[in-house]
C-alpha cells in the first residue's frame, strides 16, 4: 500500500465537509428550533422585536441558562440532580440568614453560601459513587431534605416562611451590583445576569472542547465502566460535575437574594425540570455521552422566548406549559434525527 492509499484509508486524515461538521452539532436542532420561535412570535407579537422586550426575553432566558448550564454538562456525564431548584433557594436562604443573624457584612453570608452548596454538590457526587445508586434517588433524596430544611431553619430563625430584610446591611448595594444590577445599552437596561450567563456558556464550552476534563466528562457519560479502564478518573469527574450544579445554584441564589432582598422559604420546587428541559432542547441525550453548553443556552432562550412572548403576544399564560411540552416533545425528536443523519454522513 502506497502513501496516497494509507493517507485515504486513515480515517482521521480524511477531510470532514463543512455539512457533515454542522449535523454533527448536538445544537442545530435547537438552534433551528429557537429560529422557528423567533419567527413566530415576531409575527404574533407585535412587542415582541422592541429592543426593550428583547432585554426582558434575554433575562428570563438567562435566569434559566445559568442552571442550564451546569445541569447540562452533569448530563452529558450520564447523570441528572433533581435538587437543582431548591439549591437555588437554599443558597440564597444561607446568605440572607446567616449575614442578618451574624450581623456581618453581607459578603461572609455569599462565601458562606458558596461553601454550603459547593458542599451540597459535593455531597451529592460522593452518594452517588459511594452507593452505587441511580442519580435519580440520590439527589430526589436531597431534594426532600433540602426542601425540609429550608422551611424548617427558615420558620426556627426567623418565625415565618421568609427572610427578613437585608438592603440596610452592610455590602449590600456592591453585591446587588454584582449579582442583581441592569447594565444600560442604547437607552435599554439589560440585567447583569446575561452577563453571567454567557460567561458561564463560554467557561464550559472552553471545558468540554478544549480540555483533557471535557474528554473526562465525554468519556464518563457514554460508559463510565469503560471510561475508569483507561484511567479516566470517574469518581471525581462525577463529583466535580455536582459541584458545577453547586456553583450555578449560588450564582442563581444570590441573584433571587439581592433583587429581592427576602426569599420565600418554598421557592425553587420544580425548577429543576425546567433546567433539564432546557438541556434536553439544547441536545443533551438523557442517556448521557451527547450534547453541549451552547445548545443549553439556545434551549434556555427558546423557554425565554416562550414564557415572554406568550405574554407579548397577549395569549393566556396557562397555555404555556402545553407549548414548553410540546417544544420538548418536537426537539427531542428533531435532535434524534439530526443525529442520525449525522451517524449516516460519516
């Protein structure tokens, strides 16, 4: 066999075109999805293209995609944390009553709270290698404890199922500035929380592409057994991926703290649906091993696109969750296609 057929039969020589590259993409299929929502309610909506709605799309997608992120990255680990919503709330519960009840600057109530969910994460992760058991017990367990102890500690500390108020505290108005501030462009406020959010797509886009943890997480969620046989270390992929979901919920839960400055202690159930929901939407396989941040953010900006332009459009609300499930449904099986076609053009 001479050069030219050794350089043709070596598959990874071979030059990938530009529309095997783009079916490939664990996100087109949501990316053409949110198209299809945009161009539906900009017809529908007449508010719907006022920059100012935009900025009010933009926000609720991102109070979704900074969840989305995370949850989507544990997925494409092959896992999933049902206590995703109510570690939002419970981060913000630990600085909001910690900083009054210690009367300290509000800033030792965020670290603590960093460390309280990093810990939540943590703990989480290590269940799940330690017991052997599905995620789905694991972290339903966590939800029901979570959900108990942040009414519970709420109603022992401060007497009713809220916080009390925090916007006289010193450091206050530097944190709200950081997690719950609107940044004016062009005469439109924007909230700061799109900032974070993109941010957080690029951090982990940069981390699954770019860096040996990302082939980890890859690896671990298409067959962990498989992945542990060439050395990848599956247990603390696992337990890093939890802590990420960690790491979302306090930058959530500082945000639900500081626009509000009190936090009802039943906040949160439920949400973590609508985070996988996203993720889901975005390309991620429930089985694991599949899909993308960027697609994460596109599926957050479909349900941003939804939530707000139902209500641009002046339909009632409570068709909304029909149109989230059927969203879920159509993107769930469009992804399924693209991916064969993508397996077929190889």
């Amino acid at each position: 066999m001479n050069a030219t057929q050794v350089r043709e039969a070596d598959e990874r020589l071979l030059r990938t075109s530009p529309l095997r590259k783009l079916l490939g993409r664990p996100e087109l299929g949501s990316v053409v999805g949110a198209v299809a929502v945009f161009v539906f309610f900009a017809f529908f909506a007449d508010s719907f293209l006022r920059a100012s709605s935009l900025s009010t799309v933009l926000y609720a997608a991102s109070t979704i995609g900074i969840m989305a992120v995370p949850v989507a990255l544990l997925m494409i680990g092959g896992e999933f944390d049902l206590s995703a919503g109510v570690m939002v709330t419970s981060s913000a519960l630990v600085s909001s009553m910690f900083s009054y009840q210690m009367t300290a600057n509000v800033w030792v109530g965020v670290g603590v709270s960093l460390l309280v969910t990093l810990a939540v994460g943590a703990f989480n992760g290590f269940m799940l290698t330690r017991t052997k058991l599905p995620s789905f017990i694991i972290t339903l367990g966590t939800f029901l404890m979570l959900t108990g102890l942040n009414l519970g500690f709420t109603k022992l500390i401060d007497g009713t199922v809220s916080t009390k108020s925090i916007a006289d505290m010193e450091g206050f108005p530097s944190a709200r500035d950081v997690f719950a501030s609107t940044v004016t462009v062009g005469g439109v406020g924007f909230k700061v929380t799109i900032l974070w959010w993109l941010a957080l797509v690029a951090v982990a886009s940069w981390i699954l592409l770019r860096t040996r943890a990302g082939n980890w997480i890859f690896a671990v969620g298409g067959n962990k057994d498989a992945a542990r046989a060439v050395g990848v270390p599956v247990t603390g992929t696992r337990i890093g991926l939890y802590m990420g979901v960690g790491l979302g919920a306090w930058i959530s839960g500082q945000h639900l703290l500081f626009s509000y400055d009190v936090v009802q202690s039943g906040e949160g159930v439920g949400n973590e649906l609508i985070y996988i929901i996203a993720a889901v939407i975005g390309g991620c396989l429930i089985t694991g091993g599949y899909g993308s941040a960027v697609g994460s953010a596109v599926g957050a900006l479909i349900f941003g696109m939804t939530s707000k332009g139902i209500v641009f459009a002046e339909w009632n609300p409570d068709w909304f969750k029909f149109f989230l499930g059927a969203m879920l449904l159509l993107a769930t099986l469009l992804n399924a296609w693209v991916r064969k076609r993508a397996e077929a053009t190889k």
